[in-house]
C-alpha cells in the first residue's frame, strides 16, 4: 500500500522514480524505507537529523500557500482570452488581502496559475501551469501545448487533431518565509557506533547476524554496511544486505543501494 502511494505522485504523474532520492522521516519511515525503494527501483535514501520531529519542523517552517480554484468550463477555441483575465485577477485580488492579512512582506508574495484541461470527449482533466500576466490568444496556444506535451508525458500520447477544453482556473497564493538550514551541530569525524548484534529477519535473506548501531554514534563519513539495525531516540533504521547507511557533515544518513 505504501509502494502504492508512491506511485501515485511519482510513475502516475509521468515521473520515473529511479531518477528520484527517497526521504525517509518519521518514526516509522526509515523502517520502511529500503524495501519501498527496492520496490520501485530508487537507489538513494535520505534520512534527516531528527526525523522523528521532521513534520513538525515543516510546519513551523513551510510557506503560507493557499489554493484558489475557479470554474470555466469552454473549449479553448471560444473562449474570450479577457474572461480569463478577469478571473484570475480577481482570484489574485482575494490572494493579496489574504497575504496581507498575514503580515507577510509583499516582496515574499507568489502567485502560480494554472489551468485544468482536457480532449473534448474527456472525462478527466490535467492541470496545466499557465503564464503570468495578462492573458491573449497566445497564452491560451501555450496552454493547449502544455496540455499536449502532459498528456504525452503521462500517458504516453496526445492527439494535436482533438479540441482542447478549458475546465477549471487555478491560482496558488504563496507567502514565502525564511525557512530552516536543517543540520545537526557538534558533529565529530568517524565514531565507533557499534553496539552489538542480535538475529534479524530480512526478506529474501532470512534471519541473518545483524549489526546494530547507535545512531548518536555515528560522526561525519561513519558507515554501517547491511545487514545492520541504526537505533535511535525517535526512530530505527533498518539497512537491508546490499544497502549502506553513511553519515554526511550535517547530520544526515544517507542509505545507497549496491551497484
């Protein structure tokens, strides 16, 4: 069900997931995270400093971002490019009170638009990203290619010959904020963080003698090769044979699959 998941925002979008890193958080993730990668063919994993905390920390520190959505529905070849322009300012006038009720410095304001498109005889859209400013007949000709070249990419098709129509306007209203330089101090070189074995279950090995360390342990460039168990205070990571975990400079593991 997890792999699942995965695919949803990476293959079913048109997005190879080999070309991808996985980043592995929670308490669970990095339990977990070696057998989803297999699974899908990605051969590096990231593992941040405290990835017990980490969704909290992405909620103090992401961006203010909310959707605005609009319907219009026409084919692109009626449609009255001033309509559309008239939408989306007024979906942008909305956006800017919204910012500037948060207090947020309006040189940190975004605004993304975008456009849910479809063949005529479809009955599911794509969501094309739209140019900024104001709209024209071109705009809406590089809409319709958009639509095109997405479909093709996630699809592996598109019909140029077929009638393009317009389903939804989208704006998403962004308030950029300073964000987090996420790294763990103090950190020395090497470090001996092997703390024992113990029998462990692997699937496709069986129970095998297993490295355990202690993730504390672990300074800068420290490696524990699979099969090996990394025990923290907010999560275990699991390191399956033919997987090596490494500490980086700031605090991060990084688990690489065998060539």
């Amino acid at each position: 069900a997890m792999a699942e998941a995965l695919r949803i925002v990476s293959v079913e979008r048109g997005h190879d997931a080999r070309e991808f890193s996985l980043v592995a958080f929670g308490g669970a993730g990095p339990m977990h995270a070696a057998e989803l990668a297999n699974e899908l063919g990605v051969r590096e994993i990231i593992i941040p400093p405290i990835p017990g905390g980490f969704s909290a920390l992405g909620l103090v520190a992401t961006d203010l971002k909310r959707d605005y959505v609009k319907t219009f529905y026409a084919p692109l070849v009626d449609i009255d490019p001033l309509d559309v322009d008239a939408v989306y300012r007024g979906m942008e006038d909305s956006a800017r009170d919204m910012l500037r009720a948060s207090d947020i410095p309006e040189d940190r304001w975004v605004f993304e638009r975008a456009a849910d498109l479809r063949y005529l005889r479809q009955a599911y859209e794509l969501t094309v990203a739209a140019p900024s400013g104001a709209i024209t007949s071109e705009t809406l000709d590089v809409l319709a290619n958009g639509f095109h070249e997405k479909h093709h990419q996630t699809y592996g098709h598109e019909n140029r010959a077929e009638g393009v129509q317009m389903v939804n306007l989208r704006l998403t209203a962004i308030g950029k904020l300073e964000g987090l330089d996420l790294r763990q101090t103090g950190i020395v070189a090497g470090g001996d963080s092997l703390k024992g074995s113990r029998m462990v279950w692997f699937k496709g090995a069986g129970r095998v003698e297993c490295a355990i360390h202690d993730r504390d342990a672990m300074g800068a460039g420290a490696k524990a090769p699979g099969p090996a168990v990394i025990e923290a205070i907010d999560t275990t990571i699991v390191v399956p044979p033919g997987w090596t975990a490494r500490a980086d400079d700031n605090g991060y593991i990084i688990m690489e699959a065998a060539q």
